[in-house]
C-alpha cells in the first residue's frame, strides 16, 4: 500500500496479489491552512476508502485480497537503497510537513521517535510553526515570473516554508497549466541559542551538561554541540562533544581536566549552519588523583643516596603528600622533594617507590632500582709469577673477595732491574675477565717486579709486586775491544759490558791473535813484550752459567821503533855525470820506513 499527497491530490495505491486498486480524493489546497489535517485510510472487506477531515472517497473491488502487513513500515518515503525494489510505484520526493498522533486499527497511538528504527532529517515533535499559511495560497496563487525564460530565480521567501508552484503556459489558442509541484526553502542558522542551565561535575574528566531548547528556531535542528573552554586559555575549545538526538536535552562532555576551570557553552545547527550561545556557564572540575608520577632519582654515594623527585606532570590537583618507600617500606612521608637515606652497604641495590597524593586519591610511580656509588677494591693480591723460559714469564691473579663494585679492568705494571725498578710500564690493560696474561719478549737473566692494579667506577687498588728472574741465555751484543798502542811493545786493551748480557757475566776472556790472554772479569786487559809495528788481532768473549759469546775480531799495530841494523848501498857509474845507487833495507825496520840519499863531492853547476 502507499499513500500519497501530490498536486491536491490524496493517492491511495494497493495492490493484494495481482489486484491493484487506486483511490485519489481531490482535496485542492484545502488542508494548507497552518492547521492540523486529520487523514484516515481503511480497507473494510471490498472497500477501499481515504478521507481528510470532511472529505471522503472510496472504491469498490470484490477480488480484493486480505492485506497482510509483514515488512517494515516506511513513513514520509522509503531508503535510497530498496527504491529499485518498487519502481512501479513511481515515488518522487518524500513528504515535507509535519506528522503526529500515527495510530493503526489495533494498537496505541504510536509515538514516532520512540519507535522509529531510523530517521533522516525528520522532526518527530510535530510542526515548528504556523507561519506557512501566509503564503500556502489556492486559486488566488501570486504571479512569480511572466516571459519567455525556462526558469525563474525567485528572492524574498520565507525560510523553511513550503511553496506551491505551477507553470502555466499560453499562446494564442488558449492556455494549459501544469500540475502543482511544492518545495521548501531552507532554514536559516539558529538564532539566540541560550546558555547551557546547568552544568555540574560527574568526575575531574567529564561534567553533565543540561540546557533548555532554543526559542524561535526555523527548521529542524540537526544535533548540538557542547564545548569547554579553559577560563584563562585560548578562545580554542579543549574538548567538545556532538550530540545528534536531539530531543535529549542534556548531555555528557568528557576529555576535561581534573582541578581546571572551564567555560562551557552549547552550540545549536541546522542544515543551513550552528550558532554557539553568546555566553558561557563556568564550572571548576574536581580534583583527581596525579597521573605521570615519576620516578625518584638519586645522587649516589657510597653509604649514602641523596633522592630527590618532581612533581607529577599531571598533578590533577593540590598534592597534599609524598611517601617514598624503599625495598617495600615507606621511609619518608611529607611535602619535599628531597630526602638523604643513610648508612646503607657499598654499591647495593635497593627498590624505590614514590607516592603522590592530592585530597581525591594517591597514584604510585613505576618501581626504580638504584645503587649506592662504587668505590675501589679493597685489597688486591700479589700476582703469582711463572718463568716458562729465558725470554716469558706466565702471571696469574685471582679476582678481589670485595670488589666495591663492578669490577672494569685489570692493569698488569712492570719493571726490571736494569733501570733500578724506577720505571714502570704497563704490560696488560683488559676489561677482560681474565685471570691471567703471558708476558713475552722479556730479557733472558734479567729480573721483573711485576704488580695488579684492579679497577672498578670507583677507582683502581694495587698489589704489592712480585719478583721474577727470567733463565739466563749467552750474551748477546757482545762489544768489539778498543786496542790502542802507547808505546812499541804494548797495548792497552778495553770493552764494555755485551748489549743483552742475558745473565750474571762470570767471566770475560780475551784473545789476541787467537790465543787467551786473559780470563777474568775485568773489562781491560794490558798486553806488553810485542815487537815495534806488529799487527795483532783481538777478540772478547762474554760468558754466563748458560754459556759464552763471542764478539767481533779487530786488528791493530804497536807503534813504531827506529830500524835497527845497517843499510848495505851498492853504487854503479853510469857515464861521466851519474851514478846509480841500491840500497838493501836493514833487518828490523820497526815501522813504515822512508829513506833519504846523502852525496858529497864536486857537482856540475848550471852557467
């Protein structure tokens, strides 16, 4: 079944199975009066009636068919979505007015708004106003546009108000008018939306907000708005809340601060636009418990952690106390944001916990673990020491019994007897847990002092050092001697101690012309009975328990002497003005020797 008002025409359509039945009542423009039009439909057996206040049209049809009404009922039009479903039914735009007071043969009044299932642009509360009638006219319709156009734009209407509109079209035979056609102008925005009537806390984050509904609105109000304004913050709303049933009067803004003051005002819209109301209500939120407490901090120190804390980020309200516990139990309760806890272990860890309270609740911090400050090792062994050959020696420790800490590193030092134990380098520097090191490419018979420093983020404590003598190995760099001759028949002969003695030096030996002049432990030796220029050849030799080393083989000469014994001179005449002269060295010449020729008697001389 359907029922529609077109043109001043009340249709009524059913069809019951292949029977379709149609009845129009005429009713012209007699219903648009601003007045309430009481239309009622029925179908008694074969007779199918509809009638409007006084007016009434019925029809006939025996093979009518029982109606059974076994789907939703659609008032006013049906959804986009099932048109295609009934496009026999020709339906056009959907009712614009106002109904109320729906009632079927069995059954109560219906109240719309309670049972409807859906609505769209609908006010189900009856008629806004009365003001339509001015311009709901009949026959004595105002002329709009004359001429030749297609269209007419049309100024000066009433917002929301519907309009009955035809088009009469003449020429010289006479004149034809088209059927009536309505339409609505649209609302206007609201006017005067009032202030919010009473607004008050539920919680620190939302308020209960109750208005009364604006006066004088043209148009169906499609949902309010509710916004809050902190009181000394930007005109910018910190929250609001849509509220699209309408015929609620009272609604839930959340989103609030706890202990805030706000400004609460109600905005009113219609298709055409909203109107917020020109003043506001004020209301302080409540106080709530913090949020964001944070965690105590401390400044560490070996007995002792100076704690100290900030307030909540969200205080939510006057915090009235802080308690700070540790390992479970409160230790401190007041106002301050500082606290010294005493006498505790070095480096030990203990569990904070911070309250924040305001006069609505109490709000715990996430649990910290802080430590005391570390300090050195208390006391560190002596490395044990292993010589493995002359040249390593293999260093064991054991780990401090109170570290202090956490234990970061071990330094190995070293020095040797040969710069006095002065002088200390490091071998061995590890955050490596390890408890031992290899020493390598140390001198062979030399002795070590060798010490551990551990260290932890407090600082470092030494041993004591320990001694070790790498095995003894022959020299090496065993130096060249110095021979040098005063006098014809001797040397003074020295040498200095072999660059890598590699152990105690029993004993120097001394060879000259390869045959040991002298063994001992001297470093020079004096070699006297040698003939005038003679060439010798030298060598030391430096000897250890482990056995001896020899050095490189020098030359040199005693000095020279005078010659000893006769020059023999043989001399032959060569002509009347030379002579020829050999001579035969002497037996021991002592030296490099250099010969001068002495002649006597009459000479030539040059005119």
């Amino acid at each position: 079944i359907q029922i529609e008002l077109k043109s001043g025409i009340l249709n009524i359509y059913l069809k019951t199975g292949i029977v379709f039945i149609q009845v129009d009542l005429w009713l012209g423009l007699s219903y648009c009066d601003g007045k309430w039009n009481k239309v009622t439909v029925s179908k008694d057996g074969s007779v199918v009636s509809a009638s409007m206040n006084e007016l009434k049209e019925q029809t006939l049809e025996p093979r009518v068919q029982q109606l059974k009404v076994n789907s939703p009922i659609y008032v006013g039009g049906i959804p986009p979505e099932i048109q295609n479903f009934y496009k026999e039914l020709g339906l056009e735009q959907g009712f614009g007015g106002c109904m109320k007071d729906v009632k079927f043969t069995r059954g109560a009044v219906v109240n719309l708004a309670s049972v409807s299932s859906s609505a769209v642009r609908v006010n189900l509360d009856g008629c806004l106003s009365t003001d339509s009638v001015v311009n709901c006219r009949g026959n004595d319709s105002i002329l709009v546009h004359r001429g030749k156009e297609l269209s007419v734009y049309e100024s000066g209407l009433q917002p929301f108000t519907e309009y009955l509109y035809r088009v009469v079209a003449i020429n010289e035979g006479g004149s034809v008018s088209s059927v009536w056609t309505h339409a609505r102008t649209r609302e206007p925005v609201p006017q005067n939306v009032p202030t919010p009537s009473r607004v008050h806390s539920i919680n620190g984050y939302s308020i209960e907000v109750t208005w009364d509904k604006p006066a004088g609105v043209i148009g169906v109000i499609e949902k309010y708005i509710l916004k809050a304004y902190e009181e000394d913050g930007p005109n910018v709303p910190i929250t609001s809340a849509e509220l699209a049933d309408t015929s609620m009067l009272t609604g839930i803004l959340t989103g609030l601060h706890p202990f805030t003051n706000y400004t609460v005002t109600l905005t009113a819209c219609t298709l055409a636009g909203c109107t917020e109301s020109l003043h506001a209500l004020n209301i302080s939120t409540p106080q709530e418990a913090p949020e964001d407490v944070q965690s105590p901090t401390a400044v560490s120190f070996p007995t002792f952690l100076q704690m100290s804390w900030s307030p909540p980020k969200t205080p939510n309200g006057i915090i009235t106390q802080y308690t700070l516990y540790m390992n479970g139990a409160p230790i401190y309760f007041g106002n301050g944001t500082k606290y010294v806890v005493k006498d505790l272990a070095v480096f030990t860890p203990h569990q904070f916990l911070l309250t924040a309270c305001t006069l609505a609740g109490c709000t715990n911090s996430s649990q910290v673990t802080l430590f005391t400050a570390q300090l050195p090792p208390s006391r560190v062994d002596a490395p044990v020491l292993t010589v493995l050959d002359s040249r390593t020696i293999h260093v064991q420790w054991k780990e401090p019994a109170e570290l202090n800490g956490i234990l970061d590193r071990y330094i190995l030092y070293i020095a040797n007897n040969e710069q006095n134990f002065t002088e200390w380098d490091i071998i061995y520097n590890s955050t490596d847990p390890l408890l031992d090191f290899t020493i390598q490419q140390l001198f062979p018979g030399a002795e070590y002092l060798i010490k551990l420093d551990a260290c932890t983020g407090g600082g470092c404590t030494i041993s004591e050092p320990s001694r070790a003598i790498t095995d003894e190995s022959t020299p090496e760099g065993v130096p060249a001697p110095k021979a040098l001759s005063y006098s014809s028949d001797s040397f003074n002969i020295s040498w200095t101690k072999p660059e890598y003695p590699n152990g105690i030096i029993t004993s120097y030996g001394l060879y000259m012309d390869g045959v040991l002049m002298q063994n001992s432990s001297q470093l020079s030796c004096y070699g006297y009975g040698l003939a005038p220029w003679s060439l010798h050849s030298f060598r030391v030799q430096a000897c250890t328990a482990k056995g001896c080393g020899l050095g490189p083989l020098i030359e040199a000469r005693t000095m020279e002497a005078p010659p000893e014994g006769t020059v023999e001179i043989f001399a032959t005449v060569d002509g009347s003005k030379e002579v020829q002269l050999k001579w035969l060295a002497p037996n021991k010449p002592n030296g490099k020797l250099t010969y001068r020729v002495f002649v006597t008697g009459l000479f030539y001389a040059d005119q």
